[in-house]
C-alpha cells in the first residue's frame, strides 16, 4: 500500500479528495490534509460559484475517521477514507456534510431513537461507443438466467470488493434496464450506511474499469432506458439497537404511532427533500409518474410507484425486517445530505404529532387530479428549479442547514440547473455519465 485516499463528497453530488503518502499517514490522522474552503463551492461543471465564505482564501482541514479504513481491493496500493471538513477551531466550518448528518442523527439521539439505513442502488454497466457517447453493455431481459450470466463475472468481482471492505451484500440482481444492475446491502447504523454509499460507488466503477467497462450512476444516463435509483430503507430502533420502533405487533398494519408520525413528517417536507435526494438535472428524467420512482406524495404499502413504501417484513422476522423505503431518492445524491434531510423530516413529523393520509393502493398516477387531491396527494417537482425553491422556502431545513451550507448548495444548485436548461439532452447525459 502506497497512497491512501481522504474522500468527501461536495455539493455536487460528486465524490472528490487528495491522495497522502503512507510515510505522513500517521502524521496527517491528526493533523488533517488542508484544502481551500473554495472546493464546496465547486458545481458539477467544475465551475467555482461565487458564495460569500468560500472564497478561494481561506482554509480548513480534510480530516479522515479511521473506522472507514479499507484498502481498495481493484486497486491494493491504495487504500481510502471519509473525511470530517473541520474549520482551525477542529469543529465543522459550517459546510461540512458528514457533519450534517452527525447533526441529524444527534437530534434522533436527543429522541432515544437509533437510525438503520441502506442505499440499495441501480446502476448501467455500458462501454463507450466510439463516438463520444455509451452504450449498454447487454440487453438481457430484466431477472433472467442470461442475464445473470453475462454479468457475472463483473458482478462476483464487484460482491467480493464490497464484503472484503465490509459491506455485506444481500442481493446482486439484473434489472429492468439494458446493463443495468442492482445491488442491496445490509443496514446499518446511518453514517456507516452514508459512507458505505461512497464505498459502494467507488468500488463498481473501479471493479467495472478493470473489466473494460464504465459504471454509471446517472439517475437517467439513458434516456431510453429506465432510472437507476437509490432507494433509502430504514428503520428507527431503540438506543440500545434492540427494539425496532416502526413496529406494532397489537396494529393490523404492524406500524407503531411513531411510525406513522415519521412518513407525515417525510410528506410534508418532501417536495423540499427530493432537493437533497434527487438533487440533480438528470434526475427529473427519472423522477416521473409510471417510472416506479415516485412522482407523488404518497405512501403505501408494497406500493413501488409510491414515494414512501411500506416494505413487507418477512416470515418469522417481522420486527427484525419491518423497514420504511423512500423511492424518490437516485444515485447522484450527496448521501450525507440526504440520510439527513430524511431523518430531519421524520423526527419533524415525531416533534408535531402529524398524521399522514390514508395509505395509497395504486399507481397515484392513475388516479384523477379530483382523486388525488381527496387524498391529500401532491405532485413531487417536475424539474430541478422546482425542488430547489421548495427546499429553500422550507424552514425547517434551512434552519437545519445553517446559513453557510444553505447558501453554498443553493447556489451551487441553481448554477447547475441554469447551465443544463440552456443546453441540449446530448450535453446533459455527457455530463451526468460519468459523475456519480
């Protein structure tokens, strides 16, 4: 082992670091690695945007967390690590989003409540195709024998690197699109679900480059094709880890008050959150009614065109594996940011005691406008602006936020919002391909 990674994702979605010799490894645990306070307010496009307190003057420190340790198994000189973005004062300097979600979870903490999460993510294996664009790397039919075989010898490398950096993998499928793929991981507590997402995108791409191919986790990288999401599951459990506290044996549905408290909390705001989980110009090609990525607020059981579905336990495990999962959550997604608005959005539902509405039992989409409003659903945003202005008119996560980082990725945002809208589809999934 040679170099070792200090990772962290920006405010574009985008997994960035500086590389350390292992000769100054022990020395910069301590100290951390410096970087400009300008690097987060980067956008997609490598542009730097003009936000007041990121100037490129200034520094803070890149300081990794040693639990996240792994060496890179498609890559054994190197090895990597999640970073806290601390100010000179070793706090957070008011940008930093793993920070975020330490925030987000000492609030759930405050609450007596633990937090488990997975990101279970779809992703499209493609080449390039000689012309400056991609094309899948198979057109095997969704869940098919074939299918499973052409990818195998891909998808074994890539289950191997994950469990050899401790992430246990629990499925590994082919999906609906062409070379698209899906793996599940088990839960865990949420920032190791947060940085097993970073891991988990880091380890496909670099297991796939060893293979000839290119991983994309574009929400919509064809357009053609369906979404890759990255649905969110997860439960709220007692401190101790023992009780799951989404689950009621005495309720016909199994689902305790608080868990019912928690959805109304993640309807409420979810307009605003789609912000942090969708927060992409690619993922409004995802993020459409009929597309089984949610396009409504609602919530049911078993119901994939729902936003929040109500997964089915499982025999003989039913407190164990009753679990929550948002839908309207893809790939491109900072998961700092967005384990956090989710979690701030449920405990907001706890805090005020709200009720969601009667459950949904079909495609929202196939209901009337009449019908949908009887029943309090809304339309999630259409478009990337959209959901900007909604999370910047939602108070409770501007509050959440702070002044610094709210600006920061609103400004960043918009920035890409603008630049995508002006320009054509070729240039947006040319830019998206390959981000995430």
């Amino acid at each position: 082992m040679q170099l070792i990674r200090f990772l962290y994702v920006d405010h574009s979605g985008v997994t960035r670091g500086k590389t350390v010799h292992l000769r100054y490894l022990e020395r910069k645990m301590l100290e951390g690695v410096g970087m400009t306070r300008g690097q987060m307010a980067i956008d997609m496009l490598e542009q730097l945007r003009p936000v007041a307190g990121m100037e490129p003057v200034g520094e803070i420190r890149l300081v990794p967390d040693p639990s996240t340790f792994t060496v890179l198994p498609w890559d054994r000189r190197s090895a990597s690590m999640l970073c806290d973005q601390l100010g000179h004062d070793r706090r957070d300097w008011g940008a930093c989003p793993r920070s975020f979600l330490k925030q987000a979870i000492d609030r759930a903490d405050a609450l007596g409540l633990r937090v488990e999460a997975a990101f279970e993510n779809e992703f499209y294996l493609a080449r390039e195709d000689g012309a400056g664009g991609y094309r899948p790397f198979d057109r095997a039919p969704v869940y098919s024998a074939i299918g499973l075989d052409l990818g195998a010898p891909v998808m074994h490398e890539i289950v191997d690197a994950l469990e050899a950096q401790g992430i246990p993998v629990e499925q590994a499928i082919n999906e609906y699109g062409a070379g698209q793929q899906e793996i599940a991981v088990a839960h865990t507590d949420a920032l190791a679900a947060a940085d097993r997402q970073v891991k988990f995108r880091d380890t496909v791409r670099g297991v796939a480059l060893g293979h000839g191919l290119l991983a994309s986790f574009a929400p919509r990288p064809f357009p053609d094709e369906v979404g890759s999401g990255a649905h969110i599951h997860f439960s709220l459990w007692d401190r101790a880890g023992e009780r799951n506290l989404l689950y009621d044996a005495a309720a016909p549905d199994l689902l305790s008050a608080r868990a019912r408290q928690f959805i109304a909390g993640l309807l409420v705001h979810l307009p605003a959150l789609c912000a942090l989980t969708c927060p992409s110009y690619n993922s409004y090609r995802r993020l459409r009614p009929h597309a089984w990525s949610s396009a409504y607020t609602a919530w049911g059981y078993d119901n994939r065109e729902a936003a929040v579905r109500v997964a089915s336990p499982f025999w003989g495990r039913e407190e164990a594996s009753l679990n929550l999962e948002l839908k309207a959550s893809d790939p491109s997604a900072n998961p700092y940011l967005a384990l956090a608005g989710l979690i701030l959005a449920g405990l907001d539902g706890i805090a005020r005691g709200l009720t969601p509405p009667p459950p949904t039992g079909v495609d929202p989409g196939l209901l009337s406008e009449g019908e949908r409003e009887a029943m309090a659903i809304q339309p999630l945003p259409a478009r990337m602006d959209a959901a900007l202005d909604a999370l910047e008119r939602d108070a409770l996560f501007m509050d959440a936020m702070g002044d610094l980082r709210a600006r920061a990725y609103l400004a960043v945002r918009r920035a890409e919002a603008e630049a995508f809208a002006g320009r054509d589809e070729a240039f947006e999934i040319a830019e998206h391909f390959y981000r995430f």
